[in-house]
C-alpha cells in the first residue's frame, strides 16, 4: 500500500491511455481505472482500514490506493 491518492491528486490526473486526455473535451471528468498490464480487462477493489484498493481483474497487479475521507 502506497499510502493513497488524494482526491486532489485523482482531480489533478489525465487519462494514461495513447493520446492522454485532459478531461475537458466533452465527455466530462469521469476517471476510471485500467491496469496497464490487461487494459481490456476489468478491475477489482478492496476496500481496508479507509482505503480502496484497485487491481487487474485478470492478474491481480495492482493499480492504485485511494484514501477515504474522513467524515
């Protein structure tokens, strides 16, 4: 575990897919997440001690934490 990305740091990033992407064009600011290593594949999450961890569905690499906020 990484520590987690922040809600600043996740409204701060571009798609890392070829071309990137700014979220600006259209389709608004949705991000979803891919595994680099089985982009076609879908992703799993878990969720411990207030933070979500997301990995390839296909071969468990992981992807990236996410810290919950605290309420």
């Amino acid at each position: 575990m990484s520590g987690g990305l922040t809600r600043k740091q996740l409204d701060a990033m571009t798609c890392g897919g070829p071309g990137g992407c700014d979220h600006t064009a259209g389709g608004g600011h949705e991000m979803y997440f891919h595994a680099r290593c089985h982009m076609e594949a879908g992703t799993e999450a878990s969720y411990k001690d207030g933070v979500i961890t997301m990995s390839c569905a296909q071969c468990g690499l992981f992807i990236a934490d996410i810290k919950v906020a605290e309420s």
